[in-house]
C-alpha cells in the first residue's frame, strides 16, 4: 500500500485534512496540487504552499517517509513489540535513528484522555530487576542514591457486548492512597464497579461513590464469583514478557512510553480497516492543528 514516500505522503494528506486543505490566504478549503520537488502542496489559486508533515513527528526528519510508515507497521505488527536494533536491521537506518523514530512514534500515543466505565479493576505491579542483582551502591541498604522498583499503577475496564475494555497504566511515584485515589478519580466515570486486591491504598473508594469489592490474595483467593483482577494482571503479563523479552530492560525515565505503547496496542487491538497499522498512523496529528 505505501511503496513510495509519495503514496505515504498522499495517505497523510487524506488523514490529516479530511475536509480538504484550507487556504489560509483565500480563507476556505481549495484545490491543492502537489509540488514535485518537495513534499508540500500548492493553492491553485494564490500559490499558497501547505506543509503537511509540519507539526506532526515527521518535521524536521531526514528519514524516508516510507522509513516511517516501514516503523510503524513494524511495531504495530507485534504484541510484545520490537527493539530499537531489531529496527536497524530491518528498514536499514541507523541505531541512533532507530531509536529517535520509535521515541517519537511512542510519543503520539497518550493515555491521559481514556476515560473507563461499567466494570473496572485496579491494580499495581513493580518494575525492576531483584535487589541482589543490582550493584552495591544501588541496593537500598547502600544509602548512596539507592534504587528500588518502580511502581505502576493500572485500571482496565472489563469487555461489554462482545467488545474488549480499555486499559490505563501509569508510573507514579508510590502506591498511597494519596497517589492512587486521584488517578482514579481522574479516569474512572461514577457509579462504577470496582474490583481490586486487599490493599488498603483502596478503602476510599466507597467514599467516593463507587462500587468497591476486593480478592484477598494474601489469603489464597484469587476469583470469587465476578469478583477478580486477573484482567489488569494479564496486562502486566504482556508488559513483562515485552520488557523482559523484547528490551531486557527499560529505566525508570522511558518506562511512561514503553507503558504508554502497550496500552495503545490493548486499547486498539479491535481497530479495522488497516487493523492495527491504521490505529498507529491515525494517531499522527497536527500540533499546530486548531
């Protein structure tokens, strides 16, 4: 479908102006013709040239636009995702651009506007390889700038009616009440069902309107009748095995993209059309677009 930059170019033009391309100059949407020696187009009228890539993460890249649109169907193609030097090898870039291209691939793909409802469960994991692996100064008995895991936080609304739920995963900075209850507020709709573990960050909930039932893990119970996280806890399955398998492994400063990937891969694996490659590249948006 995209065997040269201008078919990817003309794609792009299609997704981004739906309506046609305004005319700043004339004051409404005219005819545009593409300029043959670079990738912009030109009012047929007043000679206005409109650059599609401008505002979006292909401004200012060197890189083919078929090299993009190559990235993006290769990291769309998998569950687990790829590497940056599996990406090297593939489209023939260099690692430096490899991993430029998937940081901001990944940066198009934010969370912050999922909201969840109907059923929803809550739950934590931890990042971050065992204690007695790490270097003596980075054990937290150390005391010299000591690292421990770094925690997670997850919402995923169970499927209704044949479809799947949407998920919602955050590094925060611990897992208070403090923390936690605010991002559940932030994305959880009222009056919903909530179902988490027995941790006591969770005993608000109530208080706030919800429906809050819980598993006591620590006493061995892991489903009772509806009542169960082992949907949020399939998730973090998939991010670990991504993390463990695919990148070994992530720090603390690149984990939110890493995070913010695997929750666009799970909240759009029932996208149609150009399946999941179409979700990555409707996601490319104008920042200067009104």
């Amino acid at each position: 479908m995209f065997p040269d930059d201008a078919t990817c170019l003309e794609y792009l033009v299609v997704s981004l102006y739906p309506d046609g391309i305004h005319c700043p100059t004339c004051q409404k949407v005219t005819k545009h013709h593409r300029d043959a020696s670079r990738p912009s187009y030109t009012c047929q009228f007043c000679g206005h040239h409109e650059h599609p890539m401008k505002g979006t993460i292909f401004e200012g890249s060197a890189t083919s636009l078929k090299l993009w649109f190559d990235a993006i169907y290769l990291m769309a193609s998998t569950r687990c995702g790829i590497s940056a030097k599996q990406l090297e090898r593939e489209i023939g870039v260099t690692y430096k651009t490899a991993w430029r291209m998937f940081k901001q691939i990944r940066s198009m793909l934010d969370q912050d506007e999922t909201f969840l409802s109907g059923v929803v469960e809550m739950d934590e994991m931890y990042v971050g390889g065992k204690d007695k692996w790490k270097h003596e100064a980075k054990r937290p008995h150390a005391g010299r700038g000591a690292v421990s895991k770094t925690p997670v936080h997850g919402m995923v609304q169970r499927g209704t009616d044949g479809k799947h739920g949407r998920v919602v995963a955050k590094v925060v900075a611990d897992t208070k009440a403090d923390t936690l209850i605010p991002r559940a507020k932030m994305h959880i709709l009222p009056a919903t069902t909530v179902f988490t573990d027995e941790m006591r960050s969770y005993n608000d909930l109530e208080d706030l309107g919800y429906a809050h039932d819980r598993v006591n893990h620590s006493q061995g119970v892991y489903v009772s009748g509806d009542v169960h996280t082992n949907t949020i806890e399939g998730f973090w399955a998939t991010v670990k095995r991504g993390i463990g398998g695919t990148y070994h492994a992530v720090s603390t400063k690149h984990l939110q993209s890493y995070l913010d990937e695997y929750a666009f891969r799970y909240n759009n694996r029932d996208a149609i059309g150009l399946g999941m490659t179409g979700a990555f590249l409707a996601a490319v948006v104008r920042k200067d677009a009104s």
